[in-house]
C-alpha cells in the first residue's frame, strides 16, 4: 500500500509540474507503477541473489576441482 501510495504522489507531482493537465492522470500513473515495483522488485532481488549463489557455487566448484587435480591442467575431452 505504501509502494501505491508513494507513486500516486510522485506521479502526481511530476505531472503537475508540467502544466498541462492536472495531477490526477499522473497520480493514476504513478499509483500503477508503484503497485508494480511492488511486486517486480522483490523478484528481480531473489532472482539477483540466487544467480549470485550459483555463480559462486560453480567458481567454488571449479576451484575445488582444480585444488584436487593439481592445478589447471587441461581436462581430457569426452568420448560421445
């Protein structure tokens, strides 16, 4: 509710400035965009963070492989 209310009064501000039309159409804009902060951000942060854990999942990996092979020797290709 705060994300809404936070975007009506900015939109509403902003769209007044301009002086071509009253702060009512931008309130209504700002309100739907605060609403989808709202929910877009806490996604995009949890998807940030969990790339953030692979990635240090697979450098760890590889550096855990390459403490027990004794470097970075090149691996022998696979037969398929």
């Amino acid at each position: 509710m705060v994300g809404i209310k936070w975007g009506a009064l900015l939109g509403g501000a902003l769209d007044a400035s301009s002086g071509d039309d009253s702060a009512a159409d931008g309130a209504i804009k700002g309100a739907i965009v605060g609403g989808l902060i709202k929910v877009v951000a806490p996604i995009a942060f949890t998807y940030a963070v969990g790339w953030l854990v692979l990635k240090g999942i697979s450098e760890g990996a590889d550096r855990l492989g390459d403490a027990v092979t004794g470097g970075d020797e090149p691996r022998p290709a696979r037969d398929e």
